[in-house]
C-alpha cells in the first residue's frame, strides 16, 4: 500500500500537534507545580510571621503589665508613705494634748 503525498503531510501535522500538545501539558504540569510551592512557602512564611507577630505583641503587653504594676506600687507606697506621716502627726498631736491635759489638770488641783 502505497501512502499519498497529503497523507504523509497529515501524518506529519497531527504528529507535531500531539507533541505540541504533550509539550504544552508538560509546561502547564511544570507551572501548576511551581505555583504550588510558591503558595506552600507564602503560607509558611505567613504562619512563621503571625507567630513572631504573636509573640511581640505577648511580650509587649507583659512588658506594659509590669510598667503599669510597678507603677501601682509607686503610688501604694506613695499613699502609705503620706498615711504614715499623717499618722505620726496625728500621734504627736495625741500625745501634745495628753500632755496638755495634764498640766491643765494640775493646775486645777
């Protein structure tokens, strides 16, 4: 059997269009396959931030925690510093009228 001319050339085209073809699902294949790993490492890289992100923001709120308790403390030893002082004028004043008490009493005697 002898093969026509157009034949050949038919042959020869629908060959070169499955090659194409095959070559096109190669590169598509390729490229499927680059962009998958291009969002596997977006996303870890995504997750390694938030969790450094997560961490910063832990540690800055401890830190304005132990600003605000030493803070707190100032002021609580401020105000007893102040209650002991009013205290202790309090206390002398007792003692000033008890003393004061006494004299007039023994001057009445």
């Amino acid at each position: 059997m002898e093969k026509h001319p157009d034949q050949s050339a038919l042959t020869k085209t629908i060959n070169e269009i499955k090659t194409i073809e095959e070559k096109r699902e190669r590169i598509i294949a390729a490229a499927k396959e680059e962009a998958e790993k291009i969002l596997r490492t977006a996303k870890e890289n995504i997750a390694e931030e938030r969790a450094k992100m997560e961490e910063e923001l832990v540690a800055y709120k401890n830190e304005q925690l132990k600003k605000g308790r030493g803070d707190i403390e100032k002021e609580v030893n401020k105000i007893l510093s102040d209650a002991k002082a009013k205290a202790e004028q309090l206390k002398k004043k007792k003692v000033e009228e008890k003393k004061l008490q006494k004299i007039a009493l023994s001057l009445f005697e």
